[in-house]
C-alpha cells in the first residue's frame, strides 16, 4: 500500500512535505517537470533569494529512491522537507510505498 502524491509547484513558491513513514518501506520521488527543483530541510534553505544555500537539487527528469521507516534511512522521519522550483512551475510525484 501507500500512498502517491502528484505535486504541482509554482514558480519560487515553496511548499512543505511530511515524507515519514511510520513503517517500513521505500519512497520514490520523480521531478517530472523540465526545471530543477531544490530540497531542504527548512522553508529559508530553498527560496531563490536569501536562501542558505543547504538544500539539494532534484535535476529535471531525475528519479531518487531511498529507505524509510521509523529506524530506516536518513530521509527527514521527524520533520517536513521543502521543495521549490525556482525557475518555474514543475510536477514532482512521489510514492510512499510502506505497509500502512
């Protein structure tokens, strides 16, 4: 089971994410769109102006899978990520797939 997210991001609007997962299981994230989309752990890291600079970017056409669970993975468990995509709109999907 699980669940799958489809994200539409708008131009440099940051929006936040929960990517816990009580058990275990995987999590895919796809940038769908054709703009890179920045991932950090906090809403200041990923603007495009003022931001820290501590944030990875999620090339266009680019896929990640990781380990998730309570113990698992190094993916946030206790907090939300952000997402931006500060050179236009852009899709991100993502799949939680566990056994909720």
């Amino acid at each position: 089971m699980g669940r799958i997210l489809r994200l539409t991001l708008s131009e440099d609007v940051v929006t936040a994410i929960d990517f816990g997962s009580p058990t275990p299981g995987k999590i895919l994230i796809n940038n769908a769109g054709t703009v890179d989309v920045r991932i950090g752990y906090e809403r200041t890291d990923v603007r495009s102006t003022g931001g820290s600079n501590q944030f990875f970017t999620l090339n266009a056409g680019v896929q990640y899978i990781f380990d998730v669970g309570p113990e698992i993975g190094f993916l946030a468990q206790n907090q939300q990520l952000f997402l931006n995509s500060p050179d236009g709109d852009c899709v991100v999907e993502v799949w939680v797939a566990n056994n909720m």
